[in-house]
C-alpha cells in the first residue's frame, strides 16, 4: 500500500501521536467499528484506568486489524472518543506506541458517555 504522510506549515503541527492528513492509493477499505475495552474472554470491562483500558482498546483494534489481514501500518485515520479529556495525554502515550512512525490522521472528542460507562473508545480505518 503506498502510504504517504501529509504535511504542511501553513495548518497547525500535530499536538499528538497524529498525521495531518495521510493519502493512500485506491485499495480495499477496511472499516473498524469502534472498540471499547472489553475483555474478548470474559465480555466484561478490563479493570483499571484510562491506561489500561486504552491498552485493552488497542489490542482489541488490533485483532481486528489482523482478522482482516492488516496491521496497525495500514491504519490511515482514528476517531478517539473520551468521557474525560483530562485523559488525553495518557491516551496519547498508551496510542503512540502502536504508531511509532507517521501516525494516522486522527480526531479526539469528549463525549457526555460511553457504552458499558468506560472511558475510552477508538475507531480506525485501514487501506490494505
């Protein structure tokens, strides 16, 4: 897939683990419903904090990812959606270590409540 990173000077840098824009050519589009971070094994909410929670959010986009034969590279764009963003740095760390290099393009909104009353919840879409 070629995948190139966007950038300009003439918009606001990135205050994130996130791309301005990201162009991909025409490929298949995978579309990830958004994940809040339930336990795959028992369906229960992982305990802990937004820390731990992202990470379970993360691994539950990831195995989506990899059943439809993708990694966290094709990813182009993510939606991050709080109950607080008073988390958003803490998210922030726990999301930037699966996009190490030229994340995707991304958008970060609280929101008044999530399903299940957690506190994080991300989609993606990926191009393979």
């Amino acid at each position: 897939m070629a995948r190139d990173v966007i950038h300009t000077e003439l918009a606001p840098r990135a205050i994130g683990p996130y791309s301005q824009a990201i162009a991909v050519s025409a490929g298949k589009m995978v579309f990830l419903s958004g994940q809040i971070p339930l336990d795959p094994a028992t369906g229960e909410v992982v305990a802990g904090d937004v820390t731990a929670q992202t990470e379970r959010v993360m691994k539950n986009l990831e195995a989506v990812l990899a059943a439809a034969g993708c990694t966290f590279a094709n990813v182009v764009r993510c939606g991050i959606f709080l109950t607080d963003l008073g988390d958003f740095g803490k998210v922030n760390e726990v999301y930037g270590r699966y996009f190490p290099a030229n994340p995707p393009a991304r958008a970060t909104v609280q929101v008044s409540a999530l399903p299940r009353g957690v506190k994080v919840e991300i989609d993606c879409i990926a191009v393979g």
